[in-house]
C-alpha cells in the first residue's frame, strides 16, 4: 500500500472512529473507563486486539487518574492517560519501543498533555470532573450525576484526536 493510501486510510479510520464515538459514547452506563476507551479506541483503529492492554490501563483512571492523595498529589484524567499510553504504541510499533525513540516518546508525550491542559484547563481529574474517586462515593456521585454523559466523554474524544494529529507522521510510517 502506497503512502498517500495508507494516510488517507488512517485518517477515514480516525474519522469514522470519532463520528461513531460523538454518538456513541455520551449513552455509556457501565464499564465507562476514560483511560482504556482512550487507548483501546485507539487500538481498534490500528487493528490492535489485546485484552491485556485494556486490563493493563484500566487501573490507571481510578487508582492513578481520579486519586487524590493524603499528601494533596492528585492524579491525571484517564483520557490523558490513555492518549499517553495511545502514543507509546504508535511510536513504538509492535515490539517494544527501541531506546532511540524514548526520548521521542516523552516529548509526544508531554506535547500531548500540554495541549490538554491549554484547552481544558488542568489535566487532573477531580478538577476537570469535580469529583475524588479515591473517597468511597465519589465514584458513585460521578455516575448518579451522569458526569460522563455531559463531560468527560468529550475529553476522550478530544483525546484521540489530538493523539492522530500528534502523531500524524507516525501513524503514516508505522501503520
């Protein structure tokens, strides 16, 4: 496959992707993890089906993403985490990252979160949604409140597509 074509397939691949996710996602009940939705949708436009990513990242939105530590450390939001975890595997292919592209990594990496936090503000959790999962009924007032139908949706949305435009060249060469 040329390159032109495998950019333009990428691309239509992205797109329908985040058209079916702009309908799609806001009517989420139950398993709504903004981390793995974040990397696995990511991974289905790559044509990646690994269980065990998704249960690698999952943990990261609740124990890592929505935390609030003793100490006042508060975590990242899961769409951060995933785009993070989403741009690892773009740049690194199938195999395990070469040390090269490590540095590569980081700074897509942090390119990415910056960008987050200039449009939303903050890349923390409890402050772009209002609540601490890390209190018993946090979670549980996040879900009565129906937060990720009116908000947090639409940071994985935003997520993956400042993950494509990101790694837009990486996406050519690799996949």
């Amino acid at each position: 496959m040329g390159f032109k074509m495998r950019e333009k397939k990428i691309d239509t691949l992205f797109a329908e992707k985040i058209k079916n996710l702009e309908k799609t996602l806001p009517e989420l009940r139950k398993g709504v993890n903004c981390a793995e939705l974040t990397l696995s949708n990511i991974m289905d436009i790559l044509g990646i089906k690994n269980g065990l990513l998704n249960n690698a990242i999952i943990p990261l939105a609740g124990g890592f993403g929505g935390y609030k530590s003793k100490e006042g450390w508060q975590g990242a939001c899961g769409a951060v985490c995933g785009g993070c975890a989403a741009i690892g595997i773009i740049l690194g292919g199938k195999k395990r990252m070469r040390n090269k592209k490590i540095p590569i990594a980081y700074l897509k990496a942090a390119k990415f979160a910056s960008e987050f936090e200039k449009e939303f503000g903050s890349v923390i959790c409890a402050q772009l949604c209002g609540y601490d999962f890390s209190e018993p009924n946090g979670f549980m007032q996040y879900q009565k409140d129906n937060c990720w139908s009116t908000t947090c949706y639409n940071y994985v949305i935003w997520a993956i597509k400042a993950v494509q435009k990101i790694m837009k060249n990486q996406l050519r060469r690799n996949w």
